[in-house]
C-alpha cells in the first residue's frame, strides 16, 4: 500500500474543528504552530473560522480534496462521515474517537464498519481510539496530544498502540534525550492500518533508520515478518516492547484497545528469530533507542566496555549490572594501567571500571586525561562515561557540565569507538546543557546504569544477528513427503493414524503394536522380544501414566496378560468415561535422555516447535526453547544449546553425550511438519521422546498429536 497521503499529506481536513480547545482544535493548532506547509480545511458547520482559517461546512465545500480527514466527533458519526470523505477523494483518515471495539458490542460493531471502509474502499485509516500520526519534518501534525516545542527532526520512528505512550515516549526523546524523530504515529484499535503496516512503511523510509513499536497486539504477523526481513536487508533495527504476557494484562487490552494477545512465548520466538530487539519497559526501550540511533554508524566489530565514573559505589554497581545484561568489561591494558598511575592519587585502583576517585572532582585536568587513555586502549570498543545529569539547583555545581565539554572536545576530531554516557538511575529533568553538548559529537545520554547495560547488550546482539545472517549458509531443511494429505481423522488422531502421519516425516517411532485384548497383546511381545512396555490405548487419555495406564519391563507372557488385566482394571475405576480400545505394546527401550519435542499453535502466529526435558515432570520444569517453521539445522541445534539442561545431553559423570545431532534432526522433521499442516494441526507432543547415546539416534515413544 501507498500509504503517502496519510504519512505525507499535501492537505488536512479536520472534521469536529470549533472554536473551543477540543482535540480537533488542537491538530489545527499543532499544524500552524509545527510549520505544516500544506492546506488546512477545518470542517464544522458552526463556523466560519477556526484559528484563522476558513472553516467549511462539510468535506464536499473544501476547494480541494483534502489526502487525510482527521476526525474527532461522536463515534456514531464516524462511519458515514469516512463514507462522504471517500466520495470526496480523501484517501487517508485519522479517526480521533473513541468508542469502538473497545466499547462492547455497539462499538465493535461500528469498528466492523470501519473495517470495512478500508478494505473494500482502500481509505487508509489510523485508528479509531488513537492520537494520530506526526510526521516531524513535514510538521504534518494529524496528532491531538500537546507536543513542547521544539521538535528536533531525526532517524527515529515510533509506533504505538497507546496514544499515551506514543506521545509520553516521542516528546521524551527529543526534548530529554535530544534524539531526533522521523514519525510518530499512534494507531489504537488498527481497524485499518496496522502496527505491521506502520513498521513495513517506516523500515522503507529513507529518513527513518531506527523504529520503536510498542506493541499490545498484532494482526498481521506474517506482513511483520516481511518487514523484519527487509529491516535486515537495510540494517535497521526494529525495537519491540510488547506487552501482555500476564492474563491481567491480556484482559486490560481487549478492555483497551480491543486487542488479543498472541501466546506470549510464541510471539518471542517469532520476534527473536526476526532479528527483533524485544525490551522488557519502557526504560529500556527509551535508552535502546536513544543508543541505537548513535551507534548505528559504531565500525568495531567488538563490544567490550571500558567505563570511568567518578563514584566508587557505581563501579561495583554498573559491574554487577553488566554481569546480569551479559556485558563484557575487559581488563584496561598494561600500557593504560601504567599510565593512569603516574598521574592518579596514589590511593586509586587503574582498573575497569574506572574509579575517577573525588579527585576527579577536584582536579579540572584529571577528567580529560582518564577520558583519553580510556578512549586509546585498544581493549575498549565502547567507552561509557557515569555522569550525574540532573539539572543543578541555583547556585549549585555542575561538574558534568565540565566532563561534557571535555569529551565534546576530545571527540572532535572523530573515534572508532562507540561512547555513550549514563546516570546511575533515572530520575527528574535532564540538564540539557549537558546532553546537548554530548550530542553534539554524537554521544548519546542513558538514564540508568540497568538500562544502560541492557542497551549495549541489545545493540550488540541486534549487530550479531546481522552478521550471523550475513555469513550463514541456508540450511536444507526437512522435505515433506511429495503428496501430503490430511489425516482423515478429527480431533486427537487414533494410534495407527498418529504413527502413520510421524513416519510420513521421518520421525523415528518405538516400534509399537495395537492389541484388542490378552492373547493379541502376548503375539506382539513374543514379535518383539522381552522385555516389552504396555499402554493403554485410547483417545479420551492424553497422559497415560496419569491415571495408571503403563506398564514397563513386562518380562514374559504372564507379565503381559497380569499388565493388561490389572491396566485395564486401573484405568477403568480412574477414568471411568474414557472409551479404551485395547493396549498397545512397544519394543521396551534402553537408556536415552527423555526429551519433549512438540508443536503449540496461536491462533495469529500459526505453530511453533517446542523442544525441551520431558518426561512426566516436564510443566513442573519448563525447561524449553522455541522457535516457528521454517527450521533448519543451525536453529534446531541453536534451540538444544539454550536450553538450562543443555550440558546433561553432552555428556556427565561419567555418561556418554547424546546424539545432538539425532535430536536436531528430529526438531527439523517436526517442524517440517507443522508447516505442512499448518491451517488444521491444532497440537502435537512427543514426550518423551528419548535421546540415545551419540550416533544411536532418537525415538518417540509416546505421541498425542491434535487436528482442528
């Protein structure tokens, strides 16, 4: 879609506009005050000026087609009003009201309308329920809130479903943090446009380097997907904070802006494998972006930290931050260590982090030379400077102001290295003197020493995945069988059909046979050979051992027949409604680790692959990786690597290392699977599934797999 009339209007309308400070009265007040070159029509048919401005008593009297209508009138009115605007050639909409899928039946019901306008019309919409869309350098201000002045055009692009936050986080950014913003855009309810709609546009944009989304739900995460790709493509981080992991919050949403939230560990899989910087509040996600939108020119390939602070008490307390985000804080060079003493108190410690001590404070030519051999060691690719930036109380001192015009000139003529300065915690007005002079020579400022690290880590891991992407081979991934056809059955798939479905994809299965009653059931183990492992085999049973219906190590005929006896007897009194058809019997495997291979599926995101420690205690250990189809065998081993477990499988105390490799091929088939089947798989678990020693393979011995 062209979304240009919406992001780039030529000329506004603005239905609902008076002569009374309403929310349209304010867009037609933040056009004039932003400098919007374009047209402005106020639409009400109260008046005859609004502001200065003539004002029209309908979309039908404006000179010319306006590109966007901005309304802000009663939610009732709303659908014919867009319905005229689409008569009159307007081609983007900013709906203000609120009023809709968030409001109960009625007002999904006008969402519906909504909807319907942009798909079978093409009217771009932005809402309902939002505050607009703010193109900065245009000064194209479709945006309700009061944004301070003055606006500092730059590479950020923010997306939001909160109005609040859209405005709380953009007007933060460039008045706190002096970063600069390409578009702010606040999208509410999405009953046209979409946050994945927003993001594709602005990964596209050439203005735009950096995007910040914060997220409740999306609704078209395969268009996410593709905009991601081409975020790598162009090298352009996309920052996510997505929120509704807890039910509380799930239920605030719909209450909200009418959004459900995806499974929450599916919708990380699929952002991580994404390349997506997911951040966890919106601290974080304020010093990310801010970092992101200084280091995107950072040439070094490392990522290790050298930090000065002139507070003893922050060194330890930055060193155990880096330690929790992952940052790597290497020791200062000899050469640095011997230099900073010759002219450090004696009663300093050279080392990283660097204690500036008080008389760092005292001592205007200590700052710049700790500055200076930090900035030169060869062991330092990101050079972070502790800096209290508060705004100074009349009278009071400001030493920052010093430190920052010392780094301003120490940087004048250029680094390889990334520097950023950080507060040790967030907390009131930044000293703008202080951040301005920073940015001058492109160091950005973060707010708290915990943010901080995880900024860095997230800028490093977002460069890593670049380059990953960059030198990785693609992987051959799992073909499924020339002809896939859908299992007859519906719901939990019978035995035969489970198993038949499993091998048409190379899973590798127990061997196992079904057995109506006694005499079947010793056949099949006199096949196999004792010892044998009995089941209990019917659809209404999802966990077997639950309610007694396994049998393990049945050493000869007797044992068979005394099993599927006293089984059936058990499972008969524990699950009285459950129709059983008979046992089935299995070749007893030995050894293994049991794992848990399986595929849970979000109604939006489609399936995702689980892998981790099975066994019967697996919801107690929830030890388990994710990701979403495709998958080849660097993600599958990738997902075996992060698990907490891990180092079970390579081998300990003694026990040979399992066949990783088996295991990693078993999660690529499965995968390969769910993809083929993925409108109607509903579920699928194998658990467990054992891991033999290396080179003798996996196999499942216990499957449940689910159809819609």
């Amino acid at each position: 879609m062209d979304l240009a009339p919406l992001m780039k209007p030529t000329s506004i309308a603005v239905v609902g506009a008076s002569q009374r400070m309403t929310r349209a009265t304010r867009v037609v007040a933040n056009l004039q005050r932003f400098g919007y070159a374009g047209r402005i029509f106020p639409i009400n048919p109260k008046y005859t000026d609004v502001l200065g401005l003539p004002c029209y008593p309908d979309l039908a009297s404006t000179p010319e087609p306006a590109d966007t209508v901005v309304v802000a009138i009663p939610a009732e009115q709303v659908p014919a009003i867009l319905a005229a605007a689409v008569d009159s050639g307007v081609r983007g909409a900013v709906v203000l009201s609120s009023g809709f899928a968030e409001a109960g039946p009625v007002g999904q019901r006008r969402q519906a309308e909504l909807e319907r306008l942009a798909a079978d019309r093409g009217l771009l919409i932005c809402g309902p329920n939002c505050y607009g869309v703010f193109n900065i350098r245009l000064g194209a201000a479709t945006f309700s809130a009061d944004v301070a002045e003055p606006l500092r055009p730059g590479v950020v692009g923010l997306v939001s479903q909160s109005g609040g936050f859209s405005h709380a986080i953009g007007e933060y950014l460039m008045q706190q943090r002096g970063v600069g913003l390409s578009y702010i855009v606040s999208c509410g309810n999405q009953a046209g446009l979409t946050v994945e709609d927003y993001t594709a546009f602005l990964v596209e944009d050439d203005e735009t380097a950096v995007v910040g989304a914060f997220v409740e739900g999306f609704k078209r995460p395969d268009k996410f997907r593709v905009a991601a790709a081409r975020a790598k493509a162009q090298r352009k981080p996309i920052v996510v904070l997505k929120v509704g992991r807890s039910e509380n919050a799930r239920q605030a949403m719909l209450a909200h802006t009418g959004s459900l939230a995806g499974t929450p560990e599916i919708v990380e899989a699929v952002l991580r494998q994404s390349g997506i910087v997911q951040v966890s509040s919106i601290n974080e996600m304020v010093d990310t972006l801010t970092l992101l939108s200084a280091a995107r020119h950072h040439a070094r390939r490392g990522w290790r930290v050298g930090i000065l602070s002139g507070l003893g008490g922050e060194c330890g307390h930055v060193s155990d931050a880096a330690d929790r985000a992952g940052v790597e804080l290497p020791p200062l060079s000899a050469t640095s260590v011997e230099t900073l003493k010759a002219f450090m108190p004696d009663f300093a410690n050279p080392r990283n982090p660097l204690d500036g001590t008080g008389a760092m404070y005292e001592d205007t030519r200590l700052f710049p030379q700790l500055f200076d051999v930090l900035l030169r060691d060869e062991a330092v690719d990101v050079l972070a400077v502790n800096l209290r930036v508060n705004v100074p109380r009349p009278g009071g001192g400001a030493p920052s102001r010093q430190f920052s015009r010392a780094m301003n000139e120490a940087l004048q003529t250029g680094t390889d290295r990334l520097v950023l300065a950080f507060s040790s915690f967030a907390g009131g007005d930044l000293d703008q003197e202080v951040v301005h002079t920073l940015a001058e020579v492109g160091v950005p400022f973060l707010e708290s020493t915990e943010t901080a690290m995880l900024a860095v880590r997230n800028a490093r891991e977002h460069r890593r995945f670049l380059e990953r992407s960059e030198t990785m081979t693609p992987s051959a991934v799992a073909a499924p069988p020339r002809a896939i056809s859908r299992p007859a059955g519906r719901g939990v798939l019978g035995n035969v059909e489970a198993m038949q479905l499993l091998r048409d994809f190379g899973v590798p299965l127990a061997e196992t046979i079904t057995a109506k009653d006694i005499e079947q059931a010793v056949q099949a183990a006199e096949r196999f050979g004792y010892p044998v492992v009995v089941k209990i085999d019917s659809l209404h049973i999802a966990h077997k051992t639950d309610v007694g219906g396994v049998r393990v190590g049945c050493g000869d005929a007797t044992a068979v027949r005394v099993a599927y006896r006293e089984m059936l007897d058990e499972v008969r009194r524990r699950a009285p409604a459950a129709r059983l058809d008979g046992v089935l019997v299995q070749r007893m495997i030995l050894g293994g680790r049991e794992m848990i291979l399986g595929v849970k599926t979000d109604p939006l995101f489609g399936p995702a692959i689980v892998c981790g420690f099975g066994g019967i205690f697996v919801e107690q250990m929830r030890d388990v990786s994710l990701r979403v189809p495709p998958i080849g065998p660097a993600d599958a081993a990738s997902m075996i690597a992060e698990l907490r477990g891990a180092a079970i499988l390579s081998g300990a105390r003694g026990r040979a290392p399992a066949d990783r490799g088996a295991l990693a091929d078993a999660i690529v088939r499965l995968a390969a699977l769910a993809e083929a089947h993925r409108p109607s798989l509903r579920a699928l678990d194998l658990n467990p599934l054992l891991v033999l020693d290396d080179g003798r393979g996996v196999v499942a011995v216990d499957w449940l797999i689910e159809f819609a």
